[in-house]
C-alpha cells in the first residue's frame, strides 16, 4: 500500500480552488476584483493555449455479449424472477449487518427485532425455500419410492404381475403412452442440451477470461506508466503561464502606462485638442485680418476710381441729351427719361470711413511669433510619453517580480519533485508484473480444473442421457418389434428387449433422479442466491449503496472506502461515486477526492496568490511631475491674443457697408436699359451716342465693380470669420487655460491614484493567466490525469467473468439438469405403462366359446349391467399355444 499512497500524495499536487474564501485570505486578488468592481471591469484577459495532456489508450472493453447462448440465459433470469419476484432488500441486509457487527449468536436471534429479520428474511427467500423444499423431497422420497416400487413388484404388485388385460382401446392406450413417453424423451433430449451448452460454454470462456486479464494488466501498466508523462507535463505547463507573464511585464511600458494614459487622456487630450484649435484659430484670425486690411485697401482705392469714372461719364451722357435732336418731339420723351435717371450713375458704399485693422493685425502677428502649436506638440509628446516613463520607473520592479516568478517555478517543480514517483510507479509495474506472472503460472491448474469440472458435469449429464438411451432403444424394439396379431404371451424378442429396456430406464431413473435432484437443488440454492443477491444488485448498482450506507462497518466509522485509504472514514467518499467517476474515465484525483485530503490551494496560495507579490505591485509609484502640457510662452501667447484687440473692432460698421452695393443702381441693367430706350430713337447720330455710352457704362462695370464686388465679398467673409473667433474670445481663452490647468493638476495630484488604480488591473491580468493555469491544471486533474477507467474496467471484468461467464452458466447447467430431473418422472410413468404393451406376458386373457363343444364361455358385462355369454376370438389359445394359462376367475375379472 505504500506504492499507493506515495502515487495518491503526487496525484494531488496539481489541485486548484477558484473559492473566494480562499482568495479573501490571502486578501490581495479578493481586493483587486473589489475594487474593480467599484472602479470599471477589468480588461479580458487573453485566453492560454496549454495543449492537450498526454492521453492514455485503454484497451480493455468490459462488455460482454453472450450471443445465443443468452437466450437461455435469459429463460434462466425470468424463471429466477418467478421464484423471486422481491425487490433487492437494501435495508434488510444493512439492518442484518448493522445488528450483528460483533458476530452471529444463537441466543441473540431470541430477540425481537432479530426475530422480525428472520421473518422479513424468510418471507425474501420463500420462493427458494420453496423450491428448496420440493427439491429435498425429491431427494428423499425418489429412493424410498424407488425401493417400494421394486419391492411391490417383485411381490407381482404394481404392475409386476406378468399379466396383462385386454381392453378394446388396447392400440390407443400403447399409441398414446408412446407419444407421451417420445414427447417426454425429446423433452429430457432438450435439457440435457441446455445443461451442456451451459457446461460448455464455461469452458469457451476460460479463453476470454485470459484476455480479460492480460488487457486489465495492461491497461493498469499503462496507467502507471503514463501518470509520470502526464504529472510532467502540468508541471511544464506552468512555463506558458509564466512566459506570457513576463511577456506582459516586458510591456509594461505601453501596458501598464498606455492604461495609465488612457484613463488620463480623458482629461488632458480634449484639454490640449482645444489649445491646438485655438492656435489654428489664431493663424486663421492672422490670415481674415489681411484679408480685411488688403480688402479695405482695394476698395477705398477702387471708389475714388469709380467714383471720377462715373462722374465723367454722366457728364458726358448729360453733354449727348443736350443735342437739339433730343428737342424733337418724338424724340424728347426718350431723352427726357434717359435725363432722369443719370442720378443713379454713382457709389453707393462709403469705405472711406472704416476703422482700420493694422493694429490688431500687428498685435495678431506679435502673438504669432511664438509657434503655439509646436509648444502644444510638444505637451502631446510629453503626455504620450508616460508608458515611456512607467517603464523607466518601474524597471528595478519588473526585474524584481521576474526574480519571483522564477522561484514560483522552481517551488512547483520542486514539489513535484518532493516524491518519488517513477520509483513507486515502478515497483507497481513490477508488482503487476509478478501478479501476472503468478496468475499466469495457475493457468495449467485452472485449465486441468475446468476438464475436471467438464468431465464431472458430462458424468452428470450421462446418468440421464443413459435413460434416454434406454428409452429411445426401448421405444425403438418395442416399436418396429411389435407386432398387433401376437398375443401378449406370444410377443417376439424385439418387442419384449423393447419393454425390458423400458423398464431398465426406470429402474436407472430411480437410481439417478435423486442424485441428480440434489445436485440440482445445492446449484440452485446457491447460485440462484447468488445472482439475485450479488450479480443483480451489482449490475445496477444496488450493492455499492450497501457497502456505502454510513456506519454500517463500525458505529464511529461514517464512510467505508476512505476509512480502509485513508484512515479518515468522515470523508464524503462513497465506491459508488468513486466507480461512477472511473466509469466516465474521470482522473483519479477527482474520483478519489484527494482534495480533501490535500491541501494543495494553500500551496498554490502560497506560490502564485502571494502577499510577496502584492506588496511588490502595491510599491509602484510612477512620477508623472515631469509632464508639462502647456509652457509658459504658450499660455503668455492665448492672452496675448485674447488682448489683440480683434475683439474691439467695429464689425458692424463694416457688415453695414458691405452689405451695400457698389454703386446706387447696377451698371449692367443701366446699359442694357439704355440700349433699349437708344434703340426707341430713330437712326442717326444720336441713337449711336446713347449705345456708345452705354458700352462704356458696361466697361466700366467689368473693369471697376467686378473688381470691388470680389473685394467686397473677401471682406465680408474675412469679417464675419474674425467676428465668430473674437466672440468671447477672453472667455475662450480663459476655460482653455482652465482646462490645461486641470489636467496639469491631475497629473500632478491625482496620478497616484489612477496609477494604483490602473496598476491593480494590470495586476489582475497577470493573476488572470496564472487562474488559468491553475483552473486548467483542475480540470486536467478531473478529467485527463490518471483517468482511472482500468479500475472499473476491472469491476466490470470480474463482474462478466463471475456473472456472465460463470453463474450464468452454472444456472442455465442446473435449469436444464432440472427439468430433465422433472420429467424423469413422468418418463417413469410412461415407460411402466409402455412397457406392459412391449414385453412378453406369462398369462393373458382367454375366451370360451359356449356352444356345444361345451367349453365354458367367459361372462362379461354389458353397458347395462347385465351378465351375458360371448365367444372369445382366441377360443383355441389353449390349443394353439399351450404356454398360455386359463382366463382368471370371474371374481378377478
């Protein structure tokens, strides 16, 4: 047994516990998923590949089908239903158990309760004591009536008298007898079959068994040899979880420090986005104030054009109106019209009086001298910096907890290591090796057994197939040397050997049946018992709840099977549950529930949930004082730039002017209006003078308004962008310092608890890869490692080989050998009666015919009663075959 509890110690090594008591008494991770909770969920961790375990390959199936024989085999069951019909009792045999612990005494059974076992006992088995009973009175009695029967006989009674009377049915009686004494025969022929297909069939499995026990043995040489491999590998395993650990705290860096800055990133990145925006806006405000002050410029200039353009052209188009044609009074209408409208040939907008934007343009470009935007890309570069600086400073930690790790793996291979595995496997190998060897070395004893056995159940079988063969000879003579013209003392030797065959079979019959009967009856008292109470109830089971029902083996002594293992009765093993879980080819760890018995959790607690470790991750302090988002020179350049005085210009002086149009009346209309009226006019000087100021008037539109529309359109625009921008532009700036000065401060004061924060997530995530391996190492150890199926293979394989190889056969043997026993007796009955229709008689009936001759006639007696003379067809018997006697007297007729 010391094999055993050295492979049962390293069995348990690997054992996990995903129970939060366990993990709230080493107090860490309980402390890093609480706060978790209360903070975000924790980021998934990336699932580990550990390969597959070694498997084992077992090549034992413990499963046996019994092919045609199982038909009898199954006549056999249902005839034992018959004979007990009770459901298996449990709860009799606990209390039997339980009750006479110390030992069976005769005078404890005068006790009451022992005295209703006895009867809830006898009322169990009344179907076998029936049968029993029967069977023991064929025992006795067969003999005693044999020696009767012979003694009467022999004293010419019981059909011993060499006599045989004439009856008019006499050929239906001897047909009938014969059918009975065939159908009977053939009846004995069919249980003596059964009886030896059964004996038979045990020989045939003999074979089997050897196989049963060479794949048992091989498999146990498997399991032990591949638990080593398997033990190894968990250990291995370790490694990926360890490799992918030291993987994450090689990236630390952008890990650790890009969560730290993700979670920051929420306060400082929009902070410094809107900086950014603000230096954009501060380029743009440069470029709309040059528009402006380029755009003022272009149209004061064009006005004053414009404005002498317009002038000298009305004062010619007045001179053209002035020609004595206009005065004809046709004509004078047209000019009249034309005259009033040389008003509207004027400016309209007044730019003249704009303030001007040079100042605040000066100031803008003061401002722009400082590269805002470079200042802000270098806060970004300083705060995307932080998984840099995490790494920096957390270097001499990383190294630390690399150092720890490395001792974790050489603790769990060292307490791999702590027990001599392969030594004790290999003394098992050797003990399954010798225990082959020893069953094999009583095989030639086995097998010269079961010939013994052979021999001895053939013996058996030929006591009746010599009755048989009596009958079958004694039907065979008695048959074909029959002959229905001789009378009964005048049979030939054929027929007569037939009837004294006949008879030699009962006499065989009386001397066997009762030898025959109490073998019948020890095999059935026994092995139907046994079927019943053993093979029944352990192929459903019923016989494990038995020996796993609390304290049936001593009152102190809750549990049988860890009790005899390991000394401790109070575990919550049963050998139901344990062959339940070698059944489904569940690892023995788990079928055993060596949990309980190690604790491998504090270990685990010890190596991978350590304190050490907490205390290490809890000590890291990342510095982020160094981060500066926004310089000085940067924060100087956003006031300076509040105070440009973009804000102070008149913006509404300049909308008002250039939502006014160039000139009082559009150019283009003006001419083409012109053209029309010239062309009202008759042909001449006039009309052409009209067309040709009007060609100037459209001149003068395309290269003078066209010209100041589009400057007029750049400086609306221009305006109403500086508008949008100096709009609250102090405001602006001072929530944008704000902002900055915000994040600034939650670098700078609260980084320690993001930090901490981030750093137990992290943490988390490292312990997440070794809660998979511990979690894979448990359902390894559940499922794959030492799959202890050899061990209920070999309850199975004992269960066939004693149940299905053996007892099922022993039981079909005694139900053939039964019933041939059975119908012996009517065998008897028959061959008596057949063997009066077969044999010679000494004396038989004889007829007197009472005519003349006066012979006395034989009287008989008609259907009424009355007393009358009839001749007898044998009146010359006498004469013809004198051994024959005179008829009986009438008093014996």
């Amino acid at each position: 047994m010391l094999w055993t509890r050295w492979l049962v110690l390293l069995l348990c090594w690997g054992a996990t516990s995903s129970e939060r008591q366990a993990d709230e008494r080493e107090g860490f991770p309980a402390e890093v998923r609480a706060d978790s909770r209360r903070q975000r969920s924790p980021p998934p961790v990336e699932p580990l590949d550990f390969g597959f375990v070694p498997s084992a390959v077992y090549d034992t199936h413990a499963y046996y089908e019994p092919g045609a024989v199982g038909i009898l085999f199954h006549m056999v069951h249902a005839f034992l239903y018959v004979v007990q019909p009770n459901y298996f009792p449990k709860d009799l045999i606990v209390r039997v158990i339980q009750q006479n612990m110390g030992g069976i005494k005769i005078e404890e059974w005068r006790k009451p309760e022992n005295v209703v076992l006895l009867l809830q006992w006898i009322y169990y088995e009344a179907g076998f004591l029936i049968c029993a009973t029967i069977g023991i009175a064929f025992v006795v009695l067969t003999p005693i009536i044999g020696m009767c029967f012979c003694v009467c006989r022999c004293c010419e009674n019981c059909g011993g008298e060499m006599h045989q009377r004439q009856r008019k049915n006499f050929d239906c009686q001897r047909g009938f007898y014969t059918a009975s004494l065939i159908a009977t025969s053939i009846f004995i022929i069919v249980g003596v079959l059964i009886a030896y297909a059964a004996n038979h069939n045990v020989s045939l499995q003999i074979k089997s068994t050897r196989r049963l026990i060479n794949t048992n043995m091989r498999d146990m040489k498997t399991f032990a040899n591949n638990t080593p491999a398997q033990i190894e590998y968990l250990t291995a395993q370790y490694t990926t979880a360890k490799n992918k650990v030291l993987s994450e705290l090689d990236n630390i860096g952008p890990l650790l420090g890009g969560r730290i800055h993700s979670q920051l990133e929420k306060e400082v990145v929009p902070s410094l986005d809107t900086a950014l925006r603000m230096a954009g806006a501060m380029r743009e405000t440069k470029e709309a104030l040059e528009n402006v002050s380029s755009s003022l410029e272009v149209l004061q200039e064009g006005t004053g054009k414009l404005q002498a353009s317009l002038s000298e052209e009305r004062a010619s188009l007045s001179n053209t109106l002035s020609d004595p044609a206009c005065t004809n009074g046709a004509v004078s209408h047209t000019c009249n019209t034309i005259r009033s409208t040389l008003s509207q040939l004027g400016i309209n907008a007044d730019y003249s009086n704009l303030p001007d934007v040079s100042h605040a343009l000066a100031n803008v470009n003061t401002v722009l001298k400082t590269d805002l935007s470079n200042i802000i890309q270098k806060g970004y570069t300083s705060f995307n910096d932080t998984p840099k600086l995490v790494k920096e400073q957390t270097k001499n930690i990383v190294s630390g907890v690399k150092g720890m790790l490395d001792k974790i793996g050489i603790e769990i291979i060292g307490f791999s290591k702590m027990f001599p595995v392969e030594a004790s496997l290999a003394n098992f190998t050797i003990f399954l090796n010798d225990g082959q060897k020893n069953i094999e070395s009583f095989y030639p004893q086995i097998d010269q057994m079961d010939f013994y056995r052979w021999i001895g159940c053939v013996a058996v079988l030929c006591m009746v197939v010599l009755v048989l063969a009596f009958n079958i000879l004694g039907l065979l003579c008695g048959t074909c040397g029959y002959d229905k013209q001789a009378t009964p003392t005048t049979r030939g030797c054929l027929s007569n050997t037939g009837g004294n065959l006949l008879m030699a079979g009962v006499g065989f019959s009386f001397i066997f049946a009762w030898i025959l009967m109490m073998i019948v009856t020890a095999l059935f008292v026994v092995g139907g018992n046994v079927e019943k109470l053993v093979c029944e109830p352990l192929a459903n089971r019923q016989l494990f709840k038995i020996i796993d029902t609390p304290y049936l083996v001593h009152p102190a002594k809750k549990n049988f099977l860890p009790g005899m293992l390991f000394q401790n009765p109070n575990i919550d093993l049963t050998l139901g549950s344990m062959y339940r879980e070698c059944y489904e080819n569940n690892g023995l760890y788990h079928a055993l529930q060596l949990e309980t018995m190690f604790n491998i959790n504090s270990f685990l607690n010890r190596t991978v949930y350590n304190r050490d470790l907490a205390k290490v991750f809890d000590s890291v302090q990342v510095d982020l004082q160094d981060i500066t988002l926004l310089e000085q020179a940067g924060r100087d350049s956003l006031i300076n730039f509040a105070n440009s005085g973009v804000g102070q210009i008149d913006y509404e002086a300049y909308l008002v002017e250039v939502n006014k149009g160039v000139t009082a009346v559009d150019l283009l209309s003006f001419s083409s209006d012109l053209e029309a009226q010239a062309d009202q006019l008759p042909r001449g000087a006039l009309e052409n003078a009209l067309k040709g100021h009007a060609s100037s008037i459209r001149q003068i539109h395309r290269e003078q308004v066209v010209p100041m529309e589009q400057a007029m359109s750049t400086l609306s625009q221009s305006i109403k962008q500086l508008q949008r921008t100096s709009n609250d532009l102090p405001v602006k700036v001072t929530n944008i310092l704000s902002a900055i000065d915000a994040a600034e401060y939650l670098i700078t004061h609260n980084a320690s608890h993001v930090v901490k924060q981030e750093t137990k997530g992290y943490v988390q995530s490292l312990v997440g890869y070794f809660k998979q391996y511990t979690d894979w190492v448990k359902n390894s150890l559940t499922a794959e490692v030492a799959q202890c199926k050899p061990i209920s293979n070999i309850v199975d394989s004992m269960e066939i080989v004693a149940c299905s190889f053996v007892l099922d056969s022993v039981n079909t043997f005694w139900f053939g050998l039964g019933g041939c026993c059975i119908l012996l007796i009517p065998s008897i009955i028959f061959s008596i009666k057949l063997a009066k229709y077969f044999r010679r008689m000494d004396t038989e009936d004889v007829f007197e015919d009472m005519g003349n001759t006066g012979n006395h006639g034989e009287q008989v007696c008609d259907i009424h009663g009355d007393l009358a003379v009839v001749s007898s067809p044998y009146d010359d018997t006498l004469t013809r075959f004198p051994r024959a006697s005179a008829p009986p007297s009438y008093s014996v007729w």
